[in-house]
C-alpha cells in the first residue's frame, strides 16, 4: 500500500488477477448444473458485472476508502440482442458501465444518464457508451432490475452509442 492508503497499479492488477481466477471456475449464472439454461439474460435489464482492473484509460474498479480495498463489480446496462441471448448455450453479453461520478459526465456525446428514481440505483448514473464491452455471462453477479427500461432511454442510449460508432 501506498501512503494514501491507495494500491499501487501493479497491486490493483494482482487482487483483480486473484479474483478473476475466482470467477474462471463458475458456473454460468443462467445454466444449471446439467447445461439446461435457468433462465434467459435480456437486453435493457440493469445488472451488477464484475469489470476488473484494465489497462490505461479504461475505465475499471475503483479503490473504496471506506472498505480500504478495491470494488471490481459495478452496474451495467446489457445492450446484446434478445435473439443473441436466447440462444441458451451464448456465454457472452455485451454490456455498458454505468458510473455516478460526475466527472464522467463531461463527454456528454457518449455518455446517458439514468435517474435513480426510475430505477433501482443508488445515485444518478451516467451510461459510458464509449465503454462498451463483451464480458463472459460468468461476470454477471446480480440483475438489479426486474424489468428493462423504457423505451425513451433504450432511445437515447442507442442515439449516444452511434455518437460513439458509425452504425
């Protein structure tokens, strides 16, 4: 540790390695033991994701003060395809990190927020739609909503992700 009491780069790689060995050996949150899928991951639902420690400006975990370790999981927004994830044997979803930090909410071309009244979140959000990712259904941890979100904000989020790609 750091005098901060912040990890250092190379410490945040090695506790994000050890926990990532954690999640290798999982079992796929939506299949039983048997292969048979438990249920169908659907687009527009809100989750709790392992993200890890990357590398450069990617955005990541964080270090909790309060905890004095580092936060892998956070909330992201799954924007795959129903199609794609009812295929029962499709381990990956693509997914959009949500963060409250407000400094984020300065590259305003890719970025939407989400107010936490309308959903189950702690604070207003921001959808980085600049970060998107393809993660391993074994990442998932837990879905925060019961149901997608409405349909102006599925708009606004899919208007902020072609500001971010030519689609």
């Amino acid at each position: 540790m750091t005098t901060t009491g912040e990890l250092t780069k190379e410490e945040r790689l090695d506790d994000w390695n050890s926990e990532k060995k954690i999640l290798d050996t999982l079992w796929p949150i939506n299949q039983n033991t048997d292969r048979t899928p438990k249920f169908t991951i659907k687009s527009w639902h809100i989750w709790w994701y392992y993200i890890g420690e990357n590398v450069g400006k990617e955005f990541g975990s964080h270090f909790d003060k309060n905890s004095n370790s580092m936060v892998h999981k956070r909330p992201g927004i799954i924007v795959s395809t129903n199609k794609m994830l009812s295929d029962g044997k499709h381990f990956k979803v693509i997914i959009l990190p949500l963060s409250s930090i407000k400094e984020y909410s300065v590259k305003q071309d890719f970025h939407y927020t989400l107010l936490q009244e309308n959903y189950q979140l702690i604070k207003d959000s921001f959808i980085l739609c600049n970060e998107i990712k393809v993660i391993d259904v074994r990442r998932l941890d837990k879905q925060i909503t019961k149901n997608a979100i409405n349909q102006n904000d599925i708009d606004g989020i899919k208007m902020k992700m072609r500001n971010y790609i030519d689609i």
